[in-house]
C-alpha cells in the first residue's frame, strides 16, 4: 500500500534520529582527546549511563516495596546514580578522572549495601563485572592501576561474603525481597557486562573497519592482507608480464595559472577522480599521481592475461573522460599516454607513509612513451601492440629513439577493433571487483 514506504522512510528516520542522539551521549565531554583515548571514553560514558540506569531501577524497586525501610539503600543508589551520571563532565579534569571516580564509586557503593542488604542479596556479584570493566574504561595502558582496582574488588567481594551473612544484615527485610534482590542482581551483572563488552567490541571493529577502508585506498587489498598476516614483511614481487601506462595533462601548467589555485586544485580532483573510477571499473591498480601526471598498471600486484586489454581499454577511456571534462568545465583540456608491456617488479617501500610502486624496463619505456607521444594520443609499445593486435586499430609511429632503449617500434592505439567504445572485461567489472574505494 502507498504508505507502506513512507512509514519505512519514517521509521527509519527515527531510528536515525536516536542513533544520533545516543552517538552524542556517548561522545560527550570527549571533545579535543586524540581519537584513541576518545574511543575509551566514550566506552567510559556508555558504561556510566548503563550503571545510572540499573541504579534508578534499583531505587525505583525498592522505593515500591518499602520506601521507609529501603530508605538508606535508596539514597545510596541516588548518590552511586549521581555520579555516574556526572561522569561525561569529568573529562575536562583528564582523561582518567572519570574512571578513577566511578571505580572507585562503584566498589566502595556496593560494599556498604552488602553491608546494609547482607551477603544473600547477591549484590556483591557485581564486583566480577567491575573487574572486567576496569580494563576498558582506564586502558591496557595502565595495568598497574587496572591490577590495583581487580585487587580491591577481589578482596571487598570476599569480605562482603565473610563479614555479612544474612544475619549480619543491617536492614530486616523479608527472605521473599532478598531472593528477588538476588535475581536482579544476577541480571544486572550478566547485562551489564553484555552491554559494556558489545560496545568496546563495535567500536573497536568500526575503527578497524575505518582503518582497513583507508589502507585498502592507499595500498592494493592483497597487499594490505599480506602486511596483515605479517606485519613488517617485505614486499617485492617480480611480476612476468604486465602492463604500465603513465598519462600526463598537456599544457597544464598554463592552464592552472590562468585559472588560480583553488580553481586548479578543484579541476585536478575533479580529472584525478574520474580516473581513479575507470581504474576500478577496469580492474587496474593505480599506483600513483605526480602533479597533473597520472600512473597505473595491470597484472600487479596479482597477474591476470589480459592486462595489456584492460590498460587499453582504460586509456582510450581517459581520452573520452577529458573530453567531456573540457567541454562540462569551460577549459582546453588534452591528454598524453604512453603504454608498455613486459615484466614489471612491484612492492611496497616506506616506513611511516607505504607506497605501493612499481620499477623496471618496462615503467621506463612507458614513461618515455607518454614523453613522445602526442595531445590527445596513445603511444604504445612493440610489445603493447602485439597483444592486443586483432582487438584494437593501430597506426605504426614509426621507430623513435627512446633514451636507454635505442631505437622502438612504437604505435598509436586508436580505437576497439569494431570502432565502438572498448567492453570492460568480465573480471574488472565493479561487481568482481577485488577493491573497494568506500569506506
């Protein structure tokens, strides 16, 4: 029925809307920490929430059964509630004043209603929570002080077992009270640490997911898995036949005077993006820019045969790429390529900012290429022409003498054999595509 999706929308937009509200909640007071420590106090924020909540229900309880018995108990729970609640405004006296405060409310608030309520009223089990919430609220960091909070929790779990049997107990309540205390209790801590535990784990994978996101831009996806099962490992392959093309913007210079910076760096992002696209639709990893000099390879860093097609393809599609640009952004825009084919050897070089980059022969030949060839043309190696001879229109350059080659036979690639634009092959197309450039 019509409102059906509308409903959904709505739906959805309130759920978005809380969503919201509890990512505010959690990250209040948190403001201006490295990202780090501001992911464990949000951790810290959401575990103070969760304990003001199971503290008011507590209150609430016990002021339904007897408001004038549970009267001490109840203002304990209010002040433990109050603290907790006050932990988000804590943060600006540090990054660990917070904790050190709840701790330290929580372990001292449950042994005096232990004291109060005696030991058959199970709160004393919520220092096996404490425990393990200690580590995700003050750090790995900090295991001395994380060991010093288990051991006090430890040692008032014990003295709460031994110095206050039910007999012992401060406030007379009747055995019925007691054992529905020591349910909720037991819930109370099987939630709690469900609750805080699940939320240390989602950040922590969203982080992780954020983090691989942005390695999977930067660096090719079965690289970032190699560096991954071994973290530190070289990374050198020698790759027996793949393709390099290197394509440069002609006259840019001039151009991006004539138009300022800012323009310049819009039209650059504009041109860079495009193709980075048609480098993902055409299954070929790009490895790097230089200024307005873009540069790409095809059967690395995992070989396919059909890499010299793929590059082809994808130049010719660059060529029409800034066409349309020029004519959408009002500028001459032209285009120079070079393309060479042969074995390539790649890996990853850096310490603190990874390059994924390719040498040899044949990244040479290709960047002389892209040098000789002409606006608007596609210059390609002997060895180019000769895999996709029968796919593609070649026109014969002639021989040129390349520095550090002598003289090549060069070609320009014109056009799909069949004169319509080149098919993206099968297994670069973005459905199967190996990458993903989101995050």
């Amino acid at each position: 029925m019509p409102w059906q999706p509308l409903k959904g929308r709505l739906d959805g937009g309130r759920l978005y809307a809380w969503q919201a509200r509890l990512a505010r909640l959690s990250a209040y007071g948190t403001a201006g920490y490295p990202p780090l420590i501001r992911r464990r106090l949000k951790i810290l924020n959401v575990t103070a929430y969760v304990i003001a909540a199971f503290t008011l229900f507590y209150a609430v309880q016990q002021a339904f059964l007897d408001l004038q018995t549970w009267k001490p108990v109840i203002l304990i729970n209010l002040v433990m509630a109050a603290v907790a609640l006050a932990v988000p405004f804590l943060h600006r006296f540090g990054d660990l004043a917070a904790a050190l405060v709840l701790a330290t409310s929580e372990i001292m608030g449950i042994f005096v209603l232990t004291y109060y309520l005696g030991r058959d009223a199970g709160l004393h089990l919520q220092y096996f929570s404490a425990s393990a919430v200690f580590f995700v609220i003050m750090g790995l960091e900090r295991l001395m002080l994380v060991g010093a909070f288990i051991l006090a929790s430890f040692a008032l779990h014990l003295a709460g077992w031994l110095w206050f049997p039910q007999s012992r107990a401060v406030l007379t309540v009747d055995e019925s009270e007691i054992s529905a205390h020591y349910v909720t209790a037991v819930v109370t801590t099987f939630s709690f640490i469900a609750l805080v535990v699940y939320y240390a784990f989602r950040l922590a994978e969203r982080a992780q997911a954020e983090t691989d996101a942005l390695l999977h831009n930067i660096l090719p996806r079965p690289i970032v898995e190699r560096l991954k099962a071994v973290p530190g490992a070289t990374i050198a392959d020698e790759v027996g036949e793949g393709s390099v093309m290197f394509a440069d913007l002609v006259g840019f210079v001039a151009i991006a005077k004539h138009i300022g910076p800012p323009r310049t760096v819009e039209l650059l992002n504009t041109i860079m993006s495009a193709f980075d696209a048609l480098a993902e639709r055409w299954g070929v990893e790009k490895i790097k820019t230089i200024g307005d000099a873009y540069m790409v390879a095809a059967g690395v860093p995992e070989p396919v045969p059909d890499h010299a097609e793929r590059i082809a393809g994808m130049a010719l599609a660059m060529l029409e790429t800034v066409r349309c640009l020029a004519r959408v952004e009002h500028v001459t825009l032209a285009l120079r390529i070079g393309i060479a084919s042969g074995p390539v050897m790649a890996g990853v070089i850096g310490a603190k900012r990874l390059t994924y980059d390719v040498w040899g022969d044949t990244v040479n030949l290709a960047s002389r290429l892209e040098r000789q060839s002409q606006a608007n043309r596609i210059l390609v190696s002997e060895q180019t022409r000769a895999r996709l001879e029968g796919r593609f229109v070649l026109e014969p350059r002639g021989a040129i003498d390349i520095k550090g080659f002598g003289a090549e036979e060069a070609w320009y690639l014109v056009a799909a054999a069949d004169g319509s634009a080149p098919q993206t092959p099968a297994a670069a197309r973005p459905e199967d595509s190996r990458r993903r450039t989101g995050i």
